[in-house]
C-alpha cells in the first residue's frame, strides 16, 4: 500500500512500505511521528510503537500525519493516542508542571494534591517522576527545602528562621538530617565551611598535575590538570571557609595511592570518600563505583541502571560534577555510540586512562 499522496515524505529510514511495516511489527518509538499506519478492520490509526496487537498486513496503511489518516476516514487511537504529543513528552511536561508546583510551596508539599494536580494517581505519579527526574518527588522536595536552607544561611538569618523558611515544621526533624543535607553542621555551614579542616597535596603524574585533598572523613576531592596553581585555586573556591593544610608525610602516602591509580586503574582504590551531593548525584557515583575497569557504558545504558531512563542529561550533569577524578571512574562512560564525549579532565585524559584499562 503507497503513502498517502498529500501528506508529506517520512524520514529516509522508513522512505519504503516494508521499512514501516518492519517498525510497525516491532513497535519501534523511534518512527513515532514520522508516519503513523491505520488498520482497516477496526478504522482506527496508530503510532508505530502502539502496543495493540499487531494487525494482519493486508489490513493495514500508512499515513504521512494524523490529518492525512483522519482524511481517510480514520480515528485516533484510545491506547496510543497518536493525535497528541508523544507519551515521554506529555509525562515531561507533567513532571515539569509538578516541580513548579512543589517549588512554590514553601512547606513540605502534599504530594497526593500533586499527583491530582498533574492528573495521575500517586502510585503512578511516583513512578512517572522517578523516571524523568531521577529521583523521587519525596527526594526532590527534600532537596528543594535544602536549596531554601542554604539560601537562608548564606543571607546572614538565623538557623531557626532558615528551618522554617524552608518548610521544616519542627527544628529537631531538620537537625536530624542537616549534616546529611548540607555536608556539616548547620552553624559551620552558616559559617560558610569555617572550621572544617582539608589536607590537600599537589603532585605530578603522567597525566599531569594532580591535587589530592581530604576531610577527616575521606578524599572529597581529586583535581587534574596543567597548572597547579590553578588546581589549588580550585580547591580554594569550592572550600572557600575552609581551613586548608598543606599535606604531611603521611598524606603523602595517599597522594601516591591516587597516582598509583591514575598509572594502573585496574588497581583500584582503597580508600574512603566524603564527596558530597544531591540524592540523584550520589545514586549516579555509586553506579559509576560499580562499572568493572576495562569496561564502558553509554550515559543511556547508566541512567537505566539507576532506575531513571528518561534522565539521561541528569546522569551526564551528575558525571561533570564528580569532584574525584578517577575515584569515582566517570571516564568510563561513553557515547551512545561509543564514541568520547566532553571530560572534565579533558577528552585526551579520558582516552588515556581507558587505553590503560584494556
């Protein structure tokens, strides 16, 4: 059966009737919008990727565009709904409305009123949420509250005013989790970081400079680079109040462990972390920990591990902001098609330390 005559021309892949019907069989999303096909028997027309049963061939036709398919005498699917924006963009567009609505709400959101708002059920808003953002809506009002709370901190308000500006109802639920929120104790951070001590030391490798630093709890930060100077001033800004002490023999000995494995990453590293992040942020690190060296995975392929398909520019946004290089092995993911993609340590770093793992 030929294409409808005044619709226009799909895309290349799918120019031929046995290309389409090939997509039709095999439910393909990517031809969505590109064509859509009827079925005679029932006078209905669907996306490709319809999960209906498939109908029998001589019982079907393809359209160029749901007015060319309507023109025919055809109706829209009820499962598929073909004649409105694809079910990814409508549940992003769901999620998006629900983000506005949590962030205007200065106290913790009832998030039944949400899923009703956005026209879901909670059991399926929670699922359709996770999936697009990453993280649940529960996490992400959590997190929101956090962003109240260090804004309130870092205009001068007093901790108590910043609680419940944020939306905290009692202060000893927000002193329950502030450490885990803000990385330390809510007067430290007031405080803007005054009174935690990092040990930190420059050294070189084959990559180039490289600066180690740690907390009393772990390593929370592995630069690279060409300057040294620069690296420290890095350092510096994202520890601004901090109090930072230049490394003692004994650091040393961690600083070499970190080169060791910037020289051999199939070594690994045994050493504790302190990086700090959002929820998504550390579910992305922790799936990243998990990627054997020698291996590579596409941004696609890790958001699926962490349960969020849809939140592939979250992943890759989760990925730059790995404050350890190599600790945390973000080298290790790749493009779709294998190819390398930006690193903040640089492309050609990123080449090196794969080359070295195979």
């Amino acid at each position: 059966m030929k294409i409808d005559s005044t619709a226009a021309s799909p895309a290349s892949a799918y120019a031929s009737d046995e290309a389409r019907w090939r997509a039709v069989q095999g439910r393909d999303a990517a031809a969505d919008g590109l064509f859509y096909y009827s079925v005679r028997t029932t006078g209905v027309y669907c996306r490709p990727s319809c999960g209906a049963r498939t109908a029998l061939r001589a019982n079907v036709a393809f359209h160029a565009s749901c007015a060319a398919a309507e023109s025919a005498g055809f109706r829209a699917c009820l499962r598929c709904k073909p004649d409105r924006a694809p079910l990814a963009e409508r549940q992003a567009q769901a999620v998006a409305e629900a983000c506005r609505i949590i962030d205007a709400q200065g106290e913790a959101p009832d998030l039944d009123a949400v899923a009703q708002a956005v026209g879901m059920s909670r059991f399926h808003f929670q699922r359709v949420f996770k999936a697009c953002a990453g993280v649940t809506p529960k996490a992400y009002a959590a997190a929101r509250r956090a962003d109240r709370v260090r804004a309130a901190l870092a205009t001068g308000g007093s901790v108590t005013d910043a609680l419940y500006a944020a939306g905290f109802r009692s202060s000893s639920r927000f002193y329950a989790g502030s450490e885990a929120m803000l990385g330390m104790a809510p007067a430290r951070f007031k405080a803007g970081g005054a009174g935690e001590e990092i040990r930190f030391a420059v050294g070189a490798c084959s990559l180039g400079a490289i600066l180690v630093a740690a907390t009393e709890r772990g390593i929370c930060a592995v630069l690279m680079g060409d300057d040294p100077e620069l690296l420290v001033r890095d350092l510096q800004g994202r520890f601004s109040k901090a109090r930072l002490i230049g490394a003692d023999g004994a650091f040393e000995q961690t600083v070499a462990q970190v080169i060791g494995l910037v020289e051999a990453p199939r070594i690994g590293l045994d050493l504790p972390l302190d990086v700090r992040g959002t929820a998504f942020q550390q579910r992305v690190w922790a799936a990243l920990r998990a990627i054997p060296a020698g291996e590579t995975v596409s941004y696609t392929e890790l958001a699926r591990r962490i349960g969020a398909p849809a939140a592939v520019r979250a992943v890759a946004g989760a990925c730059a902001a790995n404050p350890v290089a190599v600790a945390i092995p973000c080298h290790r993911v790749v493009r779709h098609d294998g190819g390398l993609s930006g690193y903040r340590w640089g492309v050609e770093r990123k080449a090196l330390l794969l080359a070295r793992e195979t």
